[in-house]
C-alpha cells in the first residue's frame, strides 16, 4: 500500500478562528494535511515535504511591531503557496507590496468581481462572473507587489485576489474556507489537486487500511485496553482497533449515572454481542454520584468526573496484568484546542479529559489510532468498518455526559429526570423526520421550580430546556427552527410522561454568543 501521508498540505497557522476550517476542505478534497504554528522552523518545514503550504488569516495586521511573523524562507522554497486573509496581506508585503489599514473596515458578505478573465485555479471560481464572499477584515492591499496580477476585487477592497502563476503563488483577501463563500471549496480543491498536483489519496477506506497497518505494526502481539464511552470516537476506535488486532483489545466499559437513556445496554449489544468485542462493564453510578455532590462549578464537574473515570480505569486496568497499552479515541479537534497551540495564543475553552493519556504510574503505552481526523472523518470511517447508521451519526455527547447538561449540582434525582426528557426529545425529533437535519439536539435540566396547574391542583416541579443547533463545523452555530408542531408534541409529551418536570423551554439562542452547550 502506498504512504497514505506522502501527499500533504501544510497549513501555517496565525490565529485564525476558521484555521480548522481550512484543514476541513483540504480534508474534503481528499487529500491529508495537518495544522502548524506560523513560527514552524524551516527545517521542520523542509523535513515535513509538504506538496503545498497555506497561509492562514489572523487579528493582527502586518505592520504592527509585535505581528505573527514567518520564516522568510518559506516564500522561496519553490513550493506553491495559497495564502488567506492576513496571509495574502503577508505574502504581498514579502515581495514588496504595501498593506495599509483600509477606511472601511469589511466584515462579512462581500461581492468580489473577476478582473479581466485569469486562468488556472480562479478559472472555475470566477465562471459565473461577481461571486458572494466573507470578508473580516480591516486592513487591505494598496500596492501590489512586483509579480502579482490582481484578480479580483470588491467596492471596499481594490485587491481581493492576487497570483503569479509562474512562481505558484497565490492570495485572496477573502475566507473560502467557510461555507458563506460561494464556490470557495473549489477554489481550495483547485490549489490542492491542480496546483499541488495531488491525487486524492485520503478516502475512507485507505484511512482504514493504513490505520489497521500502524496499528498492527504498533502493538504487535501485545494487548490493549480502551475506555468505551458508546459515544463516536470511542466507539469507532474501538472498532477500528479490533479489526486490526481483534481479541488482543478489551475494552471497559464504565457507565457512571450520567449516560443517555438505556444507553449501557446499547454499547454492550453493539460491541460485546454483535462485534464479538471483550467489554467489561463497570456500574459505577454511585461513586461518580458521590463524588459530585455539592458541586455546581462546571468545569470542577469537568475535572471530578475525568479524574474518577481514571480512577477507575486504572483499577479495571490492573486486573488485565498483560495489557500493555492504551487506546483513546483523542480526535484532532482536541488535540488542538487542548494543546493551546505552540503559540500561546489558542484559548482553551474547556478541558477535555481523553487528551493527554493517564497517569504515568500506570505504565501504559498510548494508542490514539483517531488523532489526526476530524469528526465528519471519524463518522466516515465507521460506517466503513460497518457500524451501526444511529450510533455513527449520533450527534456529539459531552465526555462528562449529563453531568454537564445538568446545570448545577447533580443529583440521582436530576439524572433521571433528565434521561427521560432527552429520550422523548429525540425520540420525536427521529419520529418527525428533523434528527439528521440537525447538528446536535438535547434536554438541559435546569435547578429551578417553576408553578404549573395540573387537574385541578396546582404544581411546583422542574424545568427543562431543548436544545437544537445547525452547523457545519461547530465553531458558530443556529439554532434550528423546530415547527411549533414538534415542539408542542415534545413539550407535552414531556410534561405528561416525565414525572417532575411541568414547564418545557425551548433554546434560541445562537453560537456566537452562547455556547452549544450550556455548561
């Protein structure tokens, strides 16, 4: 089998929050690449054989004294180039140009128009003529650099698009990266496969066989463990590595109180009877239970919650004297926002517990065989290795569960309650045909009574709140217009079915400013 690594994009990274977007559509057109800081050494950059570099955009603007710089070198390295936003910015400055700050700051939609007809990777993007983009930015070009032709331009920007094809280098003011770009995934597609001359090696089912490969020549004969959680990742790494080395993985399996509603059967039925996966189940509600209560800060909840699961692990991991690595199914969104970049300048939102391994008493190796995909990536390769469609295209489940779909302290009580609401909720969401259009839908239990009427007696019991998002990437989100139909069938199937709950609450907020979770 060929390197499934040998054609690869390296992607400079300056602060972007579309950076992981831009790695997505590379991804999409088939072809791997992965994220570095802007600062990665030029040997590093050499020793990495890219077939093609892009520059990210960035907050800064270029001319600020204490700017994200780059390695000169890396404009002469005789590698094509495709730089984005403040990379264009960078680019142009490089070999002369001027960038100043623009009268009129442009963010969001914009109409950029050909000028003149240019050829090679723009040919397809501008064959319709203006084409709408997302802009955000404030600063922009006013001297092209020697070399360049301009190739578009918008009302607010006189350069929207460079090239000098000879030198294969390439720049747009632009993001089209994101989805509000009309045809930009082409245009990324263009620079991969054209310019680069990559072949569109990266599909599932080579994923799938180089994985089994690495993993194999990894492990060798030695034995795995896996904690098993029945959400994607760790049930498609599961999969993944037992295909690779079948009765040499086990995996644990601990359900804590804060699963979804008969959720622990569903994982053993799928892996222990039907996949013929060993999964030692741990029932180990009560002191997950414990340990949480008085506890209302989220990202203690976060802690508590990871910490016992380790705690945990390793008891289960002692008792399988043989077993000499671990497998996690750490993905590449973790690994990066996780790790905070090498920068600095990455903030981390919350803790993800399944980064960084365990303990290192434990003396255990780490096996993370779904640490270079994304999650549309991970889904993919389940359904190659033959995966149950429902739990592959489950939406996403925080790692502490319910923990933090609880607001607040959580409590036996809560759990239960709120099992039963979410089960409802998606239940009709599957019934009315709107599951799959929807990103990610859940229940939130809310710590508060609210006064209701029921018969002829009056009620004082809990709240939920629904939950529904659409988005392509998780990093903004809308919430989903749910018809007032499946709302009203949820909420009264809720208050009438759920007991405890008299008051059902629909979330319509967006991401930006809120979060899609709530906790």
């Amino acid at each position: 089998m060929s390197d499934l690594h040998s054609e690869k994009i390296l992607i400079l990274d300056f602060g972007s929050q579309y950076t992981q977007l831009i790695a997505r559509r590379v991804r999409e057109a088939q072809v791997y690449c992965e994220i570095h800081p802007h600062d990665m050494d030029i040997a590093a950059i050499r020793a990495f054989a890219p077939r093609g570099i892009i520059l990210s955009g960035g907050p800064m603007s270029v001319y600020d004294h204490d700017a994200f710089a780059i390695e000169e070198e890396v404009f002469e390295l005789g590698i094509p180039l495709f730089a984005i936003c403040y990379g264009m910015q960078l680019l142009n400055r490089h070999f002369g140009g001027r960038v100043v700050a623009a009268g009129k700051r442009e963010y969001g939609h914009a109409e950029v128009r050909c000028c003149g007809c240019p050829g090679g990777i723009f040919a397809e993007f501008f064959a319709a003529g203006a084409t709408s983009v997302w802009m955000s930015h404030g600063d922009h070009v006013e001297v092209v650099a020697d070399g360049f032709e301009v190739v578009a331009a918008s009302d607010n920007a006189p350069v929207c698009a460079i090239q000098d094809a000879t030198r294969q280098l390439y720049g747009v003011q632009f993001h089209p990266e994101v989805n509000h770009t009309e045809r930009g995934e082409e245009l990324l597609r263009a620079f991969v496969l054209d310019v680069c001359a990559c072949s569109g090696q990266w599909t599932p089912g080579n994923i799938v066989d180089d994985a089994v490969a690495r993993i194999r020549a990894q492990v060798g004969s030695e034995r795995v463990i896996l904690g098993l959680s029945g959400g994607v990742d760790s049930s498609v790494a599961a999969a993944l590595i037992h295909r690779a080395i079948g009765d040499q993985l086990t995996c644990v399996f601990v359900d804590n109180g804060l699963l979804r509603l008969n959720e622990g059967d569903q994982v053993m039925a799928t892996f222990g009877e039907n996949l013929g996966v060993k999964v030692i189940r741990v029932d180990a509600e009560e002191r997950f239970l414990s340990a949480l209560a008085g506890v209302a800060d989220p990202e203690k909840k976060r802690k508590i919650i990871g910490n016992l699961f380790v705690d945990i692990f390793e008891e289960q991991s002692r008792k399988i004297e043989d077993a000499v690595w671990l497998a996690q199914g750490t993905i590449y969104p973790d690994v990066i926002e996780s790790a905070g970049g090498k920068t600095g300048k990455a903030h981390n939102i919350k803790s993800h517990h399944n980064v960084g391994g365990l303990p290192d008493y434990m003396k255990l190796k780490l096996l993370e065989p779904l640490r270079e995909l994304f999650k549309d990536e991970v889904r993919a390769i389940g359904e190659e290795l033959g995966l149950p469609h429902r739990m592959v295209w489950r939406h996403p489940f925080p790692g502490p569960g319910l923990g933090v779909r609880i607001l607040g302290e959580v409590k036996k009580e809560y759990a239960d309650i709120l099992r039963q609401a979410d089960a409802i909720f998606i239940e009709e969401l599957y019934r009315s045909g709107h599951y799959e259009k929807i990103s990610q839908a859940f229940a939130v239990f809310l710590p508060v009574k609210s006064v209701g009427v029921m018969g002829d007696g009056r009620t004082y019991e809990y709240v939920v709140a629904l939950r529904a998002v659409e988005t392509k990437d998780f990093m903004t989100a809308g919430w989903y217009p749910l018809p007032y139909e499946v709302l009203a069938t949820v909420s009264s199937r809720i208050i009438n079915e759920v007991k405890g709950i008299n008051r059902v609450a629909y979330d319509i907020s967006s991401k930006p400013p809120a979060t899609i979770e709530w906790e």
